[in-house]
C-alpha cells in the first residue's frame, strides 16, 4: 500500500473516531458542515502543495524566469486560498444551525 492510502485510511480512522463525541453530544445531526469545511480545506492543501511543487520545479528548470514564476504562484495560492475561506464559511453556516433561543 502506499505511503497516500496509508496517510487517508489513517485520516479516515481519526475522522471517525472523533466523530463518537459529536454523535453523543448532538444526536448526530448537524456535522455536515463539518465534513464540508475538512473537504474544502484538504483541498486547497492539495492545490497549494501542487502549485508549489510545479513552480519549484519549473524555476529549477529556468531559473532566469524565478520572479514570473514566483510572482503567478503566490496569485494562484491567494485565490485558492480565498476561495477556500469562502467554502468554509459556507460550510460552517450551513451545516451548524444556530441553537435555539430559550424564551
């Protein structure tokens, strides 16, 4: 098996195990937006690793064109990242309904 199943069966196994308090705690009911946000954060954490990756190796293959390489890199994780914040924000509030208010 290699090392990416063995890091995602081992994600997988700690996701679930930390998912018995909410189930007890909750009923199990409102964890959607949790699962949403954990989605959208793996990936752009996959997107950004993949962006660097391909920028390192590409100014190791031109270092005269480093700065344009660098300059299109850091934009491209900005709008990532904002897009990421975005769907974590979406995720929160729509997966978590605000408690009810006692009258």
């Amino acid at each position: 098996m290699s090392q990416s199943a063995r890091i995602a069966v081992l994600s997988i196994g700690v996701f679930f195990a930390l998912l018995v308090p909410a189930f007890a705690a909750d009923g199990g009911t409102h964890f959607s937006g949790a699962i949403g946000a954990g989605v959208a954060i793996i990936g752009a954490g996959y997107g950004i690793g993949r962006i660097g990756s391909s920028a390192v190796e590409s100014m190791a293959r031109q270092p005269e064109v480093a700065g344009n390489v660098q300059m299109a890199m850091i934009i491209s994780a900005a709008l990532i990242e904002g897009a990421t914040f975005f769907a974590l924000i979406v995720c929160l509030v729509h997966g978590a309904p605000f408690p009810a208010v006692a009258q």
